[in-house]
C-alpha cells in the first residue's frame, strides 16, 4: 500500500478549511445482478482525494475541533480473508495512511453521534445511494448525489473544490501517466483500422490497451462512424473506406485521474477533400483555443474563440453565409458546433460535475439560454493548476439540419441544400462529425497538452491509420 504524504497533507489544509465535522464515505460494490456479483469497486471521488487506495464501505470523520481524522473499516474476519485475501490490519493501516485512529465500521453510528455530541456534522452525497442513505442518516441532511442543488452544503462544496480545482505536481504526474496510457489506446486504434472490421474491435483494441497497463476506461468508449451522434456507445456498424472513425476514449489510471481524448480519421487512411477540409478547421479551432489558455482568460473567451474559428471555416465552406461575428452572435454556428467546448478533468473525467455551477460558473455567470452554447459546462477564470479539456468539433447531425424551426431561424445564414448533401453523403450514411480533444494543463505561461502525443496533424494521422494491418 502506498503511503502518500500528498494525502495527510490534503486533509490537513481541508481540516483547516472547515469548522463543521465532516462525515466523507467511499462508497461500496454495487451489484450487477445478483449482490455479490459486483461492478469493479470505485470510490468516490472526493474520498479518493483524501485516502490512497480506499477499501470498499470505508468512510471518514474529519473534526476541525481537534484535527482530527478517525478512519472506519469494516473488521478484519477470517471469512472475509478466505474469499478476498488478506487485507492489512487497523495498527497497519493507521500507521500507513497516517491517520489519528481506525475504528470498526460496524462502530461508526454510535462513534461519530459520541465524538460530536450536540454538534451537528455535514456530509457529501456520492454515486452510492445506500451510502448516501447512511449518510444522511447520521447528519440529518437530504441529499441526492443526482440533483445537483442537493450534493451537498455550498460551503461545504466550495471547501472540497478549493482544494481539488488545481493540481498540485503529484497529481499532474498522474494525470501525465493516465495520458500516456490514453496515448497508447488511441494509437493502437489508429493503426488496426481497415475496413471490414466492427467499431467494437476497435473498442476492444482501445480498451485492451488500457487494461494491459493497469487502468480502465475512464468512461463508456465513444467509437463510432457516426460522430455526429455526441455520446455513441452503439459499436456494431462495420467500417467502410469511406467512413470517418471518431473516438472519445481516456484511460483512468489506479489513482483515479482521467485522460479524455477524441481523435478523427478516415477509414482509408486518406482524407476526401471535403473530410480534409472540416477535419483542418476543428484542427485551427482547437489549436487556437489551446494558443489562448493562461492564467487570467475566462474560459468562456476559450469557446467562444473556437466558435469563432470554425465559424470562418464553415463561411469559407459556403456552409454558412454572412460575417463571422454577426453569425457567432446570432448563434447560427452551433446547427454544426452544438455543444461547449470542454470541461474540467481530473479525478471525475468531467470533474466535480456532480457539484454543479456553482463550481463551474464563476460566481454571478449563468449558463447561456441559446441552443448549443447551454452545454459550455465551464466558466471560470483560468488559473495555473488547473486542468481541463479542449473539444471544438463540427457536426452533420439530421435532427438538427432538418429541424424546421432552426431552417426558419437561419433561412439566410444557412446554404441548406449544401448542408443536406453531408447528411447524404457516404452512401446515404452521412459524413457524421469530426471532434479533436485534448487535455490541458493551465501553466503560468500556457497550456500544457498532456495528451499532445496522440497524433493529430493530417500527415500524422494518415501515416498511422492501418499501419499495423499489414
Ligand atoms: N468524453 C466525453 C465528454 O467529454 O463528454
Ligand atoms: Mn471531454
């Protein structure tokens, strides 16, 4: 087991930020179907933050009163040891993990109800409900992990954010080491593509890759022909020489940092004209939003920048007509850009989402009412630490295309009879969507892509794509 100072001294600067006891839980094995068929074990974020490598059904009380951390694990027993393995003892584990007392988990009602007296206690609701339930029990909160209005107490919200918005340096290492092996998913993709084959041996190669150096998919692989469809975890279409590849995949790691990436690239291992030349203007707009991060700028100016880019391109395509930025203003450019342009990354590959706005709205900025912009899930003012994506893309999506109401909307903004040509293209399958992602560190002096190894320039791409099939 791995005995982290980073850890003791997280808990020692959120002991300090806190003057209310906080009662944390790591969650426990949820079953797939029957109880003791369990989904791999994952504990809650936050609590990951604080303990390395927590054991299922663990939770925590931290008092601010007497700084203290005390430590509740389920009891050693020889049946559990017989089925599982032996797991270090309580002596160990308080000497190892460093904090002031461990105590039965079977205790932890009557323990944490003795230590706080008449005081009351906060908690944190996480992704398991019977935890949550237990939770809620001891504090006398209501809270639903699923709502974010009721995660958790606001201060207590803004204590764990503080501490877990910028990245001290052992968690960039990870975050690096998660990329690397994100790398190797997206490379390995790349090279086995050929035609004939299903999006899910792709899938397979990708999440193989990932498995091999001890990390799982940091979320459902997106791999799919069709792009334009955002979140596609349908992997049966066969690939076609005429087909563009999109895959949304990262690799998160034992320590739990994520790597989120999205990469594009033809079948054939060749552009079409027109695939090159969509595939160019995401790549100009990422690259310019990338150019743009430091310290200071409001993430905000990050996607409306690479609005903007791909805005001009899709004017230069004849797509769409009229000045740039009376089209960005009108929002005409999200009929092909209909989502935000990234989001914080780190232990959750959308991190902290489940904490709401009040994380990823500076205080006073609200989301956007128009189409498409509504999804920038950040707007914050960047600082050094942190880290997040970039993912401008462009889309042929028919529900939207053919949506009469937007058609009346942008009647003159629009070339409608070019756009529906993309929808046909492909043998009637479409030209689907082309995203380019990347993670971002934001550096005193830019950014940082931690995942700058996966290849991205045109001639990078074709020479890797099929490389390996022989
Ligand atoms: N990786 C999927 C997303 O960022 O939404
Ligand atoms: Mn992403």
């Amino acid at each position: 087991m791995p005995t982290l100072p980073h850890h003791k001294h997280r808990r020692a600067e959120f002991l300090a930020s806190i003057d209310t006891p906080v009662l944390l839980f790591a969650g426990s094995w949820i079953a797939r179907n029957y109880p003791a068929n369990w989904s791999p074990f994952r504990a809650d974020s936050t609590f990951l933050f604080f303990f390395p490598s927590p054991e299922a059904n663990a939770a925590a009380l931290f008092d601010p009163k007497d700084k203290s951390v005390t430590l509740f694990l389920d009891e050693r027993t020889p049946t559990d040891a017989l089925w599982h393995g032996p797991v270090p003892s309580f002596a160990d584990i308080k000497k190892f993990i460093g904090v002031t007392s461990v105590e039965r988990r079977a205790d932890l009602a009557k323990l944490v109800k003795k230590k706080l007296g008449k005081r009351k206690a906060h908690t944190l609701a996480i992704p398991d409900p019977r935890a949550t339930a237990e939770a809620c029990a001891i504090t006398g909160e209501t809270l639903d992990f699923y709502d974010s209005a009721k995660v958790a107490n606001p201060e207590l919200i803004q204590a764990i954010a503080n501490l877990r918005l910028l990245r001290h340096p052992e968690e960039l290492a990870s975050m690096r080491a998660a990329a690397a092996v994100t790398q190797q998913g997206h490379v390995l993709a790349m090279a086995r593509t050929r035609a004939g084959i299903l999006e899910q041996e792709l899938v397979g190669f990708v999440e193989g890759a990932f498995a091999k150096r001890g990390c799982v998919p940091a979320y459902n692989t997106i791999c799919s022909v069709r792009g334009e469809v955002l979140h596609n975890h349908a992997h049966h279409n066969m690939l076609l020489d005429t087909d563009l590849v999109l895959l949304d995949a990262g690799a998160e790691n034992a320590a739990g940092y994520c790597g989120d990436v999205t990469r594009t690239w033809p079948v054939s291992g060749k552009f079409a004209p027109e695939a090159r030349e969509v595939y160019e203007i995401v790549l100009a707009a990422e690259k310019a939003a990338i150019a743009a991060v430091r310290p200071g700028v409001r993430y905000r100016d990050l996607h409306m920048l690479a609005a903007r880019v791909l805005t001009e391109g899709l004017v230069a395509m004849g797509l769409l007509k009229g000045s740039p930025d009376a089209l960005v203003e009108s929002g005409a450019h999200t009929l092909f850009f209909p989502h935000g342009v990234g989001h914080l990354i780190g232990l959750d590959v959308h991190d902290m989402e489940a904490f709401g706005d009040q994380v990823h709205y500076e205080k006073g900025r609200t989301r956007s009412s128009q189409f498409g912009t509504q999804y920038l899930r950040l707007d914050i003012d960047l600082k050094a630490g942190m880290c997040f994506t970039i993912e401008p893309g462009i889309y042929f999506v028919p529900a939207i295309l053919h949506d009469a109401k937007f058609r009346k909307q942008w009647k003159k903004e629009v070339d409608w009879a070019l756009a529906e040509s993309f929808l046909a293209m492909n043998s009637l399958r479409g030209f689907g969507g082309v995203r380019i992602e990347d993670d971002i560190h934001c550096t005193e002096s830019g950014a940082e892509v931690l995942t700058a190894s996966i290849p991205k320039e045109v001639a990078a791409v074709e020479a890797l794509v099929g490389s390996a099939c022989g």
